[in-house]
C-alpha cells in the first residue's frame, strides 16, 4: 500500500479523500491555490503546499508544479477526485513517466472514453447501442445538415472531447443548424482545444441513467448498480438518486454485465461511470462514459455499503477488486442534493461570499459532505458546490422524507444556496411519483418561482 498520497483537488471532495486515506493508515500532501489558503479541508491533510495562484491555470490544472510536489514529498499516488486534471490523458501519462501512481484509468481508457465520437463506435462494437446519431465526428455545417437531416430533428450537437454541457446545443430544425454549430464549435475549442463536433438524435423527455463500474489491473470488472440523474439544469445535475425509480432489478441485471464486460473487453482499469439515455419508451442508449470519480458516487456507497475511493486507491496499488459481482447488494433508497452557493431565481447565478452561519442537520441515515464550515468565504473562482447532503432509508418514499427533513433543518447564512429549490422539488408531485425527465428544472422553475412570487 502507498505511504503518502497527493491530493490534486480542492474542497469538499478533496476532503473526501484525505479521510480515507487516513482510514488506509496513509499520508496525505493536500495542495491548494492562493485562493484557498484558508479551505477549511486543508486542516485535515498532514501537509499542505501552495501550488500557484487563484486561476485554475497556475494551480489547479499547472501539471509540472503539481508533480514536482508529489515527486519532492515523495508521494507514490495521486488522486486527482473530479474536474480539473481528473480525465487528461497526459496527466495520467505523466504520472507514469513520474513512477507516481495515478488513481484512476490508464491513459489509453482516457484517451479512447474522451473522445466521444470514438467511444459511441467502440461501445456500439461491444454491444451497447449509442443514441442515433453520425458516425464519428461531422466536419462541417453541411456534414451535420446531412447527418441530421437523415436522422431526424430535433437533434444535439456535443463536443467530441467535451463534456459538462460545455460546447453542446440542441438544434430544433434546420434554419437554426448554421448558428448552432459554429456556437458549440467555438465553445469546445475554448473549453477543450478541440472544435471537433458530433450529432446525435435528441431524445426529448429522457432520463439520464448511469452505471457505476470498478474494475482492477487483472480483467475483473464489476458494476454497482446504477444512479438516476435526470434532475440537472443546463446538463448539470442536482439531484441523484438510487437505485432509479424505473430501472426494474432485471434490467440492472442485465445492462450492468453488459456495461462491465464491456469496460474489461477496453482493458479499463480503476473506477468510472457509463452514462445512458433512457426514451419514453423504456430504451436505454449508451451516452458517454466519464474516466474518474463522479461527484455523486456517495448515493451508490450508501446503498451498497461499500467505500469506492477506498477501492480506488486499493485498485491504484495493484491489488485486486475486494469483492465480485455477486457481493454486490442494493439495500434500500439514497438521494443526494448537490447544495451550491448560487440563486436558482436568477438563472443560477453564483454567490460567493462569507458564510456567516452553517449548521448541518442531525438527522439519522443522512450524511453531509462538505469542507464549509462557519467563517469561510467562498471563492469566486471555481466550482459553486459547497456540500452535497445525501439521505438513505429503506424505501424511496421514505428517503425522500429523511431528505427533505434534513434540508429543511440546514442553517445557512450570509449566502444564497439551492436548499429552497431542492426542498421544493422533493415536495412536488413529478419527483415523489418518480414520473420525471431531463426536462423537470426548466418546466418546473417557472411554476415554482410564480409561487415563491405569491
């Protein structure tokens, strides 16, 4: 097992890992930009240095300076958490050059699940059907006329090497297709340094479906269920459950040794997620698949019981996944509400700033993950998130209650949160019947604020 791990994130999942870490018996070096010398998770690592300045660009995402740190205090690992360097192929790479081990997949799983257009033709191969959509990359506004025309509008435009929404526009017919490419072109050269750009049908009332899989060095691969994410605004989510409310215990079955074959058939190793899009009609087609740790992995530990960092970085040294596919057990309902410093009344616009007051509730069966605490000022530089509440009980209805009550007895003061909005959902009708689509937040914030208007 390793002696000491480097840290190579910030805040709330940051933390999250240097607990387990610390659970393994493991030393953690904890980075931080200048932003963030006073995050409160810094308080928990046995080290800490000070990578650059505030932008992502020096710190965060500054390659050299985060290895030279792992290599001068002799770290063996480096878990990377989500965002930031967490899917670059060549940071994985790196790494290797570096002896240091990188805790998540090779940079050949990298490189193939990022590039979108590639990863629909090789999880197609391996018999999971994407979304209708071109056949690799479109390289011009008449290629997607072409592609769209021959697969019907409405249709989506996303980055080949994207994700997170960015360089993404849903095209309704043809008169919008011109301005909708060279949008989400320009946007995915700037957030990615690739333009490239592929087409798929755009399913209009779906539900985003993913399943989380491990997998070790010696071809085991396992699943552990799948999360219903279909509550997101602007592809982002909020809300995560699971089990999802319309998967059956066959269709997991099922689709998740389809989805962990598949994973071993590309040699993947570590954790990951493969995303799917389920239609109206109950089909399910392979969307995506993201090559790190998702922000919502806490709602699979809390009904598998099981801890997935702790696996990731038992994984990283090499040894084999400690349990097999039928160890893995679903016991009762989780939901996690993504808490962000921003006003979903306007247009969920963030709101960094000091936070006066924050209390978390006491509530059985809940947990909070979170590196706020009362006198920290939020940074405007990065990522809104700032705690992610999760409830757990042995039915969904029941874990819908045990979440709204902990909601409702969140302190918070001195910044806007989502809190009011997560409560409102839990309350509505389409959520408790489980009845919801990618859709819900935009037809539901309207009827919501109208009422907060009275």
């Amino acid at each position: 097992m390793f002696r000491a791990i480097l840290v190579a994130n910030r805040g709330e999942i940051a933390l999250r890992i240097i607990r387990a870490c610390r659970d393994l018996g493991i030393r953690t070096v904890a980075i931080y930009s200048e932003a963030d010398q006073t995050s409160p998770h810094l308080e928990a690592a046995d080290e800490t240095v000070c990578i650059g300045g505030p932008r992502s660009t020096d710190s965060y995402l500054n390659m050299e300076a985060i290895l030279q740190v792992a290599i001068q205090k002799e770290c063996q690992a480096l878990h990377p958490g989500y965002g930031f360097l967490a899917e670059n192929a060549l940071f994985s790479s790196l790494c290797a050059q570096s002896k240091i081990a990188f805790i998540g997949p090779p940079p050949h799983a990298i490189r193939l699940m990022g590039d979108k257009a590639r990863a629909r033709a090789t999880m197609k191969a391996l018999g999971l059907d994407p979304i209708p959509g071109s056949d690799g990359v479109v390289r011009s506004v008449d290629e997607a006329r072409r592609a769209a025309t021959s697969i019907g509008y409405p249709v989506l435009l996303k980055a080949s090497a994207g994700g997170g929404g960015k360089g993404m526009r849903v095209v309704e017919d043809e008169k919008d297709l011109d301005h909708a490419f060279n949008e989400a072109s320009l946007e995915a050269e700037k957030a990615f340094g690739n333009p490239a750009l592929y087409l798929e049908k755009y399913i209009v009332r779906g539900r985003h479906i993913e399943f989380q899989i491990l997998a070790d060095a010696y071809g085991n691969a396992i699943h552990l269920g799948e999360r219903e994410c279909s509550i997101q605004r602007s592809h982002q989510k909020l809300i995560e459950e699971s089990p999802s409310p319309v998967i059956d215990e066959a269709t997991r079955d099922n689709l998740g040794r389809r989805v962990a074959n598949a994973i071993a058939a590309i040699g993947y190793v570590n954790a990951g997620t493969v995303e799917f899009l389920r239609d109206e009609d109950g089909n399910l087609y392979f969307m995506e698949m993201n090559t790190r740790l998702q922000v919502e992995h806490p709602v699979t530990e809390m009904v598998t019981g099981f801890d997935i960092v702790k696996e990731q970085i038992r994984i990283a040294a090499n040894c084999p996944l400690s349990l097999r596919q039928g160890d893995v057990k679903l016991a009762g309902h989780a939901i996690e509400c993504r808490i962000n410093a921003e006003d979903p009344r306007q247009d969920f616009k963030p709101d960094p700033g000091t936070v006066e007051v924050f209390k978390p509730p006491v509530v059985d069966s809940v947990r909070i993950d979170t590196h706020v605490k009362a006198g920290y000022t939020i940074p405007p530089f990065y990522d809104s998130l700032i705690c992610k509440l999760i409830g757990h009980a042995s039915t969904r209805a029941e874990a819908i209650a045990t979440t709204r009550k902990a909601l409702e007895n969140f302190k918070i003061k001195g910044i806007r949160t989502t809190i009011p909005l997560h409560i409102a959902i839990l309350s509505s009708s389409a959520f408790q019947e489980g009845s919801y689509s990618t859709k819900f937040i935009p037809e539901f914030l309207s009827d919501w604020e109208r009422e907060e208007n009275g």
